[in-house]
C-alpha cells in the first residue's frame, strides 16, 4: 500500500491456507479409521468384535493367515543384537537396511544341478 507520495506505507499478506476442506476431510476421515481398527491385528473393531464372526456362534470366523517373514527386519534384528550390550543400547532407536548382491546366491549359482528322473 502507498500514500499520495507514493511512499511505501503498508503491505498486505495472502496466504493460501495449508489444508483446503477437501484435504482436511480426507484427513481426518483418515484419522477415524485408524481409531476404529484394532491394534492388534489391522481389522475394523467394529467387525472384528462382532457376534457374527463369533466363532462360538457367528456364521463366519476369522482363521489367521500364515505369516510373512520380513528379511530386512531379520537383518535388523541381527544387528540389534550386535549392540545389545551397547553403553546406550536404549537410545539406538533408527535401524535401516541396504540391498547389496548376496555372495550366497553367486556360490550356488556355480553348483551343478542334478536331474533325478522318476
């Protein structure tokens, strides 16, 4: 803004607002979710805690699905154990992996294979 000089005598500021109502709606439609699935296993509480699914009484029941097991999170548990009797064991809270080629897979790339015919 400016006088009748044309001196510089105020400014205005406009500023788009970090979250539109679309966005905050998604967001908090979000949050709702969460809260409503159980923290043991992901599956909404109100399913999951339902007679229906009771497996004294429901028609269906949950039958758990065998586990997948996580080879970055086994490399991480090894290196976790490397330090548990670190000065300060407690405070290593960032644990991360890399991919690098495995010497194991070019040793058995080089074994013969034997076919047993039957």
């Amino acid at each position: 803004m400016y006088d009748e000089q044309g001196r510089h005598v105020g400014s205005v500021i406009t500023r788009e607002t970090e979250w539109d109502v679309e966005q905050q709606s998604l967001v908090l439609a979000a949050a709702e979710l969460d809260a409503e699935k159980c923290p043991g296993c992901g599956e909404l509480l109100s399913e999951s805690t339902s007679t229906d699914v009771d497996p004294d009484q429901g028609a269906q029941v949950y039958v758990a699905r065998t586990p997948l097991k996580c080879h970055a999170c086994v490399a991480i548990e090894g290196q976790q154990e490397n330090y548990r009797n670190h000065d300060h064991a407690q405070a290593l809270r960032v644990w991360g992996t890399d991919k690098r080629d495995n010497p194991r897979a070019a040793l058995n790339a080089k074994r013969p294979t034997m076919l047993v015919e039957g």
